[in-house]
C-alpha cells in the first residue's frame, strides 16, 4: 500500500523518544512511501533545530542528512506539484509546503500519514478530509 508520509512523520524515525515513534517506524515496514522531495529538507531542518536545543547531537543531522532519502520510495520534484498545491492552500489558507503532501496524494489517490494536528484541523470539512491521517490513529490494513 502507498502512503504519502510528511516530514512530522519521518523525522520520528531518528527519534525514539518522540510520541507515536513506533507508529512512524511501523510505516517503514508496512508500506511504499513516497512524498515531494522537500521532505527531506523539512526532516535536515527539524534535524537542525533539535541539534540547536541539544536534544540530538550535530553528528546525528549529519547522519540524518545522509540517510532520510533512503527512506522513501520516491521523492516526487516539488515543481511538479507547486501549481496545485499553490491553489490547495489558496482553498486551505494553509501553507503550501504541507499543500504539496496534498497535491501528490490528490495525483496517487492515496492517503497522507502526519503527526502535524493543524495540518489535520484545517482539512476537516473539506475534500481532503478523508485523505489526511493523524499518525496516531494511523492503522495498518490487515495482512501488512
């Protein structure tokens, strides 16, 4: 099964102590996961800020860095999606970095996993509703 994963999402998978850490490992060995390739930017930017406050160590981005790509099953171009995404946050009046999880899920058919509760809030009552996942009450399908 694909799934689109965000960066709240994938940045659990270097730290255990996170909540629904488990979960967000889980996806890794339960599914195909793609997203747009600045996941791994968003992933390298959280790294860098949890460096900064001394919950990880500066070797640990590094490492980070190199193998966050690794991860996924395809990194989507970004560009290939902003025009969507543009008018997805238009609608949203959200950002479009969290738009483009939505443009590539809207083109797959496929459901977005994140841990991120605004990007959850604001699609509720929308067209996106039902594709948006919070990580905590993500399932795996029977079988997986």
């Amino acid at each position: 099964m694909s799934l689109v994963v965000d960066a709240s999402v994938g940045f659990k998978w270097f730290l255990d102590n996170e909540p629904d850490a488990d979960r967000a490992l889980d996806l890794l060995r339960n599914g195909r996961l793609i997203a747009p390739d600045i996941v791994v930017a968003e992933i390298c930017n959280a790294a860098w800020k949890s460096a900064r406050l001394g919950r990880i160590s500066r070797d640990q981005v590094t490492a980070i860095a190199r193998t966050v790509p690794a991860f996924f099953d395809d990194l989507v171009a970004s560009a290939h999606l902003a025009a969507r995404a543009v008018e997805i946050a238009e609608i949203l009046d959200h950002p479009v970095y969290d738009a483009l999880y939505l443009a590539l899920a809207e083109i797959h058919e496929i459901s977005v996993i994140t841990a991120d509760s605004r990007l959850a809030a604001k699609v509720r009552a929308t067209q996106w509703n039902n594709m948006v996942i919070l990580l905590g009450q993500y399932r795996a399908p029977p079988g997986e």
